[in-house]
C-alpha cells in the first residue's frame, strides 16, 4: 500500500476490503447486501471499515457519511463523491 491518496475506486477492490475486514468471504458482499441486517456488521466493525477507508483511499469520513451508507454501492458512491470534491477543491 503506498501513502499516495488513490484518485479511483475499483469496486471489487472495495468489496475484497469490507470482506476482509468482516471476515467474510468475498461472494457474501453482495452489491446490495445491507450491512446491519445481512452482513451483522455491528459499530465496532463498521469503525473498522472506517479506519481502512480513510487509510486505503485517503478520504475523512464524517458520521454523518456513515449513517447514509448500509451497502457496498452506497459505500462506492460516498468514496467517489469524496474523490470528486478533493478533485475539486
């Protein structure tokens, strides 16, 4: 992993690092698999995901980020806009 912020999401790579960090297989992170109810992600795993996001794709995520977001598209739709505004900013 280099300390260089990525400027594009694959969504494969995304789903291999929830999966991992969930420790799930990678088929069980469906595109719309709700977090809480399918996957039981409970809050100490979501601030896991958090912590690898920010690392992985040098993004800040807000709590107010997170409450939008139960699934994986919704997950690549807030990293993308966050790639989007720091490209504009």
């Amino acid at each position: 992993m280099s300390n260089r912020p990525r400027t594009a999401l694959d969504k494969e790579e995304l789903r291999s690092l929830i999966a991992d960090v969930l420790q799930l297989d990678v088929e069980e992170v469906t595109d719309d698999a709700d977090f809480v109810q399918e996957l039981e992600v409970d809050s100490l795993m979501a601030l896991a995901i958090v912590f690898r996001l920010e690392n992985e794709y040098g993004v800040k995520l807000e709590e107010s980020d997170l409450k939008q977001v139960s699934s994986l598209v919704q997950v690549l739709q807030l990293i993308t806009d966050k790639f989007t505004a720091r490209a504009a900013s």
